[in-house]
C-alpha cells in the first residue's frame, strides 16, 4: 500500500521535544548496529502492538532486514494464525439464545464478517453452525474491527481447534508451534514472515499461556527449558533490543542465563552456557513515565544499584511506583527509555531507519486515531490473510512432518 509520508511527518512533529530525540537515538542505534553487521530484535507484547498495525510493520522489517528475531505472546501468534485484525460484528448473546452463564461478563457474542469463499474454506476443516451464522447475520449488532480470532465465531473457534494440529506437527517435526504455524501464515504477520526470512519467532514464558487453546499448544511444543535457551540464544545473539508495550520483560532479557543483572549465576557456577546484556543495547518503549524516572536515578547517583546493595525495596527509595522490570532495565548501561505511544512512535522510528539504511519500506503502520491509522487498520483487515492449513501442511511435509 502507498505509505502517507505526510501522516509520518506530522506524527513525528507531534511528538514533545524531548521524546522526538530519544526517538531519533533508538533509531541511530538500530542504523548503527545495522551498518556494523549487527542483529536487531523486537520483543512486543499484545494489545497495541496489534492494534496499531505495529506486528504487521515488524513483518515488513523482517522482509527488508532490519529486523533480525521477535519474540512476543501467544495471544499475538493466535491473532496472526487468524489474520491480525478483523471486522466483528457484536451481538447480544440471550437474543440469539445463549446462557448467561456462557457470555461474558458484557453478555455479548461475536459474529466475523468473513467472505463467503473464506467461510466455505473453514467448512472444509470444521462442522459449521450454519444456522446460527444466518442468525448472526440477521441480527443487530455494532461492527468493529479488532484483533481477529478471539471471541468472534467463527474464526475464534476455528483458530482454537488449528491449534491442535498445529501442535502436532510441531511434535513430529521437532519445532517449536510458532515455527510451523509460520509455514502457513500470511507474510504481512510476524509468524509469516519469520517463516520466509529464516527469522527466529518465538512466545516467551512470562506471555506463554494467553492465546487460549493456541497459549496451551505452544507451551506443549517444546519443554520450558529449551524454550527459555532459544530467547536466550536470540537475546545474546542481539546488539539492539526493542522493547514494545509489553510487561515482565526482566524474565524475557535476563532469564536463567543471563550474568550482568546475576540471575544467570548459578548457570555459570555450573559451568553451563550464559550471555550477558552489558554491551546490548535495549530500547523500551513504555508510556510509564515511572521507567523514565527510575532509569534517570540510576544515571544520576545510582539509587537503583543502591538499593539492590542494601536490599531495601525501591518503591520507598525513590517514592515511584517501583514495577521489578524497571530494576534491571535501569542498570544496563545500554537502556534507553522512549516514553510515547507505541502507535506513534513506531511508524515514526521505522521511517527514520529505513531512510538512514537505504531501505525502502512497501507499506507503514500508523497511529489508529488518525485518518491513515484507520486506513491501515482496514488495509489490515483486508490484505492479511488467515493460516493457510494446506499451505502448512504442505511446508511441514518439508521439515519431515507427515
């Protein structure tokens, strides 16, 4: 789609001052690392990664190079397997005769307003209720779009039984469940992407259990302790980390392996392979100003390390309210906290990068409230395409699944 160059610029005019220039240094630090050689990878939650459109640009940055591994949630493999974002309309649910006891706490189901051809292709994997999608259709309800898969029939359900054969292929083949979902996914998700790329996708344990029966499947494809080794492996493998919307990311980063902020000791002791964060650089982008506050601390006179030193809770120290990920960011030498808008500040740090490499970009995400932000969310709903089983199918016969 035709990138709004004009919507980037004023997106980046928009920004205060002060947060424009960390943005501009996470981007020179992303070109610096880029031009050296070096790997960047993106470490992203859910919920605004996804409705800003930010996962569908990551996948283009894993296209053009600039992005070297991810990883992120279930919930966020769940909703690529289904198509990212999708249009739903909400119905309540006693008028089309479900319990109470069924619904949600708002008493609303979720019908998707998927194509016919699209509905025709999941009858071929699975017994649809047709009559309850004619009175889907007929009822009144308000149509939005929202991340697609999740509580909207029936592309929630049928992303919910996918994933059992999707694990199972995953076990035959040897792979982790985000590997092979990626063999069918559309290459505009980051799942998808990765696939064709030979970029490392992989759900963390803090954000493993989230996506519902896809949750439950990755976390059955490969033991714990190998999926702890693999972030560990992409975090070493790194020179820059981008931190966006996502929470607990001292268990991501640091892990059981990881010296500097010390929980990687007893590995070491044991003489069991380790890394160390001293010389990465990690850029967060959080709207908590408190991360700010605490990394400024320790860059000011050290409180962070104090504290730690002296084993006195942090919270009191420096009258913030202390989040345990903030302890460990605050003293890598590296950190960079970009406190914004993830919707915003994206779009405008992958256009800063893309120009200072030389790359061109085929498409942008854009902040959702502004006019392009919409018209990407549609360009989303429209172009990024639910797995293919077939085509997962057929790319697993490759890695030697049946």
């Amino acid at each position: 789609m035709k990138i709004d160059e004009k919507a980037v610029l004023d997106m980046e005019k928009g920004l205060h001052p002060d947060l424009r220039a960390k943005v501009q240094e996470a981007a020179d630090l992303v070109v610096k690392a880029k031009k050296k050689g070096g790997k960047v990878v993106a470490v992203l939650g859910s919920g605004p990664n996804l409705h800003e459109g930010i996962t569908t640009l990551v996948a283009e940055l894993i296209h053009k190079g600039l992005i070297d591994g991810v990883s992120t949630s279930s919930a966020v493999i769940g909703h690529e397997m289904a198509g990212t974002l999708e249009k739903v309309k909400r119905i309540d649910g006693a008028v089309l005769g479900f319990s109470p006891a069924s619904l949600p706490v708002d008493g609303m189901v979720e019908a998707s307003l998927v194509s016919d051809e699209q509905l025709r292709q999941y009858s071929q994997e699975m017994v649809l209720d047709e009559e309850l999608i004619r009175q889907m259709a007929a009822a009144d309800g308000n149509v939005i779009i929202k991340v697609a898969g999740n509580m909207a029939y029936p592309t929630g359900l049928r992303t919910e039984r996918l994933a059992r054969d999707t694990l199972a292929l995953a076990k035959r083949c040897g792979c982790a469940f985000e590997e092979i979902a990626g063999l069918g996914a559309d290459p505009y998700t980051m799942i998808g992407a990765g696939a064709r790329r030979g970029v490392p996708v992989l759900v963390t344990v803090p954000q493993l259990i989230g996506g519902g029966e896809v949750g439950l499947a990755i976390g059955d494809s490969i033991p714990i302790s190998s999926r702890c080794q693999r972030i560990a492996r992409l975090m070493e493998s790194a020179d820059v980390i981008i931190e966006s919307a996502v929470a607990l990311t001292q268990e991501i980063h640091d892990g059981p392996f990881e010296c500097y902020t010390g929980h990687g000791i007893w590995a070491a002791w044991q003489g069991k392979w380790t890394y160390s964060l001293a010389e990465k650089k990690i850029i967060r982008i959080d709207l908590d100003p408190n991360l700010e506050k605490a990394w400024q601390n320790e860059r000011e006179s050290g409180k962070v390390s104090q504290a730690v030193d002296q084993g006195l809770p942090k919270t009191v120290s420096m009258k913030i309210p202390f989040r345990m990920e903030m302890s460990g960011f605050a003293r890598i030498p590296g950190s960079l906290p970009v406190i914004g808008d993830a919707g915003q500040v994206w779009p405008v740090m992958a256009s800063k990068i893309a120009k200072a490499a030389g790359v061109k970009l085929d498409l942008m995400s854009c902040k959702q409230s502004l006019p392009a932000g919409m018209k990407f969310r549609e360009w989303i709903v429209s172009n990024v395409a639910p797995i293919d089983r077939k085509q997962m199918l057929a790319g697993a016969k490759r890695y030697g699944g049946n």
